[in-house]
C-alpha cells in the first residue's frame, strides 16, 4: 500500500514522503495511529494544504522532546529483583517496569516510549532507549539487581554476575578427594579365593585351653 507520511518513520522516510508498505503494517499502525495517510489523489490535496501547519507542529514537539530528553538523558534506574546465584532473574524486567521506574523519577515517559529488543532476564547494567519524539531517541540505564548493595556495586562498573561465577567455580574446586594407592587400579575387588577364605576366619571359633586338653586325651 501507498502512503503519505505524517511524520518521521525510521528506516521509511519523513514528513511528507509517500512510501509503499505492507497492508497490515499500514492498516494496523500508521493509519490508526495517525502517522500516515492513503496516497490516492484526495489525501494528497489534502496533505499539501496542511503541510506548513504539520510541518510547524512537528518542529514544535520535537523541541519540546529535545527539552525532555536533556532532563532524562542517562538516568539510571535501579529495579530489584530477585535471581538465582547465576544471575538469572526469577521473571523478567519490561517495558512497563521501565517506564514506572522514570515516572518514579519524575519524568513523564509512557510504556509506549520505551524501547527493548527483549525483556531484560538477567541481573546487571542495560542501555534501554526512550523514544521521546520520532526524530528524539534518547538512552538511559537500567541497574537490574538483586539488592541495593549489588546496584551500587554495577553503578561503579563492577560485573556482578562474573564474581558470582567466580565464587561458584571456587566452590566447585574445594571438594573432598579420597587418597588412592597408585598400584591399585580402580574397581578391582578381592577373588572369590580371597573372599571366601576372609569369611571363614571370620567364622572359626578361637582355640581355647579345653580345647587343647581334648586333644591331648
């Protein structure tokens, strides 16, 4: 489908720009969401009679984004969650809990804003970026942790999850370990010989006195 830009699309083009797309990327997204129009004859008319005004409108949100995004350029954010010793998160950490956690910070950022490839399933530091306005991106950071102590110990660059591999693997070194005898091949037994004969001195009575004065008679 053609389509008459209403503002910057990344990666499509810019205000005023007709461009194809899928149809369910337009009907879905841009049409709905006011971001584009159907390129027939009368949209277009319609469009260069509103292109100053839409133009002028765009300039101004985006410098009110530029304001907002000086404010909340390189905030960091601390979420405590709770992981295993691995460092893997018993959940995940998403656009939502980003977004809540600036809002806690007094900036006025919506879940929609928020851009993540994925949701964050581990402990440690993340670039996560807020789109403020389509031609206004700007980055912030999300400490994920699993107490106050270990998001100080991130915030000063210290790999959390790596001393905690570290320690496993110290651990993991310090077991117990039987001394062997060097000649003696592992899973030998004794012979059934030597086992039978083990058994029945195990099972002869002790010769006593009696015994011998028995014999002598």
């Amino acid at each position: 489908m053609d389509i008459i830009l209403l503002e910057r699309i990344e990666k499509l083009g810019t205000i005023g720009d007709v461009v194809s797309v899928r149809d369910g990327y337009a009907r879905n997204f841009l049409l709905p969401q006011k971001k584009a129009l159907r390129a027939n004859e009368a949209n277009k008319k319609v469009f260069e009679a509103n292109r100053d005004r839409l133009e002028k409108e765009n300039a101004e949100k985006r410098t009110a984004a530029e304001a907002q995004g000086n404010k909340v350029a390189g905030a960091e954010i601390v979420l405590i969650r709770a992981a295993s010793n691995t460092g893997q998160l018993y959940g995940s950490v998403n656009v939502r809990d980003v977004a809540a956690s600036l809002v806690e910070q007094g900036h006025e950022i919506d879940k929609k804003q928020v851009i993540m490839g994925a949701p964050i399933k581990t402990i440690g530091m993340f670039d996560v970026t807020i789109a403020l306005h389509p031609e206004v991106h700007v980055t912030v950071k999300a400490n994920v942790a699993r107490s106050d102590d270990e998001a100080e110990l991130q915030s000063q660059g210290v790999d959390v999850i790596a001393q905690l591999n570290e320690e496993e693997r110290s651990e993991g070194g310090e077991g117990f370990t039987e001394e062997l005898d060097p000649d003696r091949e592992l899973g030998d037994l004794p012979s059934a010989d030597e086992g039978e004969a083990e058994d029945v001195a195990a099972e002869e009575p002790p010769v006593t006195d009696a015994d011998e004065g028995e014999k002598d008679a």
